[in-house]
C-alpha cells in the first residue's frame, strides 16, 4: 500500500522520483487511465548512430537533469516567461501550475500525456479524462487546486516512488532534480514546467522530429550544453513514442 503525501512548508509533498523515471508512473496510471500505444526509450546518446535503434517519430521527451544544470539553463530567462493566464479548448497547449512539492515527474509526464497526439492516450471516461476535460475550463490557479486535491494522482505518484528493492526518500528529503517535459504538436515545439510560469514556446520544427538535429537544439541541446560546461553529468533523457513510431 502507498504511503500518503506528506505536509511539508505547508504544502502537500510526495516522494521524490529521483533517479526513478515519471515513466515509472505510468504503470499507475495505466488502471483504465492511460490508454495503450506509449512506449518510453533512454536516450543514451544524441549521436545519430546511438538513435537509430528508437522507433520514430518521436513527439515528446521528458529530461531529467541535476539541479545545477537546470538552473544554468532555466535561471537567465525565467523572469522572461509571462505569467499564463490561458485556458479553455482553444489554448494552443494545455499547461499546469505545479503547487504540489517534488511533484515535478508527475508533472512532466501529464503534460506529455495531456498534449501529445490530440489527447488520444488519456482514456475516454477514466479519472485522468474527467481530471483533463474540467481543468480545460479553468485558470491556472484553479487548475493547480485540482491537480492538488486529485486523490488518485496522489495514489499513482506514491505507489510509483515507493517502488525498488532500495527504501524510497522520505518527502522531506531534499529534491536536487528536475524534470522537463517537451511536447511537438503540429509545428510547435513546447517545453511544459508547471515551475515556470507557463508554457515556453521554443520555435517550429517543420522537417523531422523532436530526435532530429533541429527538434534536439529545440528542446535538450542546451542542457547537454550545460552539463558539459559545468561538469555536471547527472542528467538523462526519455523518448515517448506513440502508435505512429516505427523502427528506423
């Protein structure tokens, strides 16, 4: 049985994933929410050759990355980014406030979830629809109190952290990750951190996918940048494929 969150600083806190991948959430959230197609691929090298054995397209990835190299990267234009004030269907990306401590897995993989492919791996009718469809018609903030209050994303996050032979974080433990979700839909390529304060627009990829030289400077690429500048080497990168993908 998962444990509960915990009240941490006054917010609600889950156990942080770590090194754990929000892939890893969703098995959880596959009970009758998550509809079948996804597969989930480490990008062990950006090196074409290392690529080849992803099945392609490839519409989405989530980054994990050490908090040094995150903020190298995020710190200069944070301060940039608008506040979003977005909401109902015709909002060119669904995006969500995260209020929820060391939520940021979970975070990366919804936003993936809830913008790739036109929604169509959210199962119709299940919690994580319902979840979907009400949060299209609110403002971020009332977004984020119903992301906040969902008892069964709660569940589904703890039962994935607490997995693994070794004895998982407590919620007060101190998260040094972030995670990062970027999502291609038609031409536009979005990275989606309920930490900022809203959706990054990062340009338009016209040829390729998000594995190709442009959708990599697009999204991951100035990370990698980072990390090698600083040193920093904790840091890795999943492909979500979707029922299109095929074998290169």
């Amino acid at each position: 049985m998962a444990p509960p969150a915990e009240i941490v600083d006054g917010r609600k806190t889950f156990i942080p994933l770590g090194e754990k991948q929000p892939r890893s959430v969703s098995p959880a959230l596959s009970k009758s929410r998550v509809a079948p197609g996804l597969t989930f691929h480490d990008v062990i090298s950006t090196s074409p050759d290392l690529l080849s054995w992803i099945p392609r397209p490839i519409h989405a990835l989530i980054l994990l990355a050490d908090a040094p190299i995150f903020h190298a990267v995020r710190s200069p234009g944070k301060p940039t980014i608008p506040e979003y004030k977005g909401s109902g269907p015709a909002e060119p990306v669904v995006w969500m406030r995260q209020t929820i401590g060391h939520a940021c897995g979970l975070m990366a993989l919804l936003h993936c979830l809830f913008n790739l492919d036109d929604r169509q791996y959210v199962t119709r009718g299940s919690e994580l629809d319902q979840l979907l469809e009400t949060a299209i018609g609110l403002a971020p903030s009332e977004r984020a109190d119903l992301l906040y209050q969902s008892q069964f994303l709660e569940k589904a996050h703890m039962e994935a952290a607490s997995q693994g032979s070794s004895a998982p974080p407590s919620p007060q433990d101190e998260n040094h990750h972030h995670f990062v979700g970027f999502v291609q839909k038609g031409k536009d390529v979005w990275e989606l951190n309920g930490g900022l304060n809203g959706p990054l627009h990062r340009g338009e990829l016209n040829h390729g996918d998000l594995l190709s030289e442009r959708g990599l400077a697009l999204t991951v690429q100035d990370f990698l940048d980072a990390a090698a500048q600083g040193g920093h080497g904790e840091m890795s990168i999943v492909a979500i494929a979707g029922t299109d993908a095929q074998p290169i």
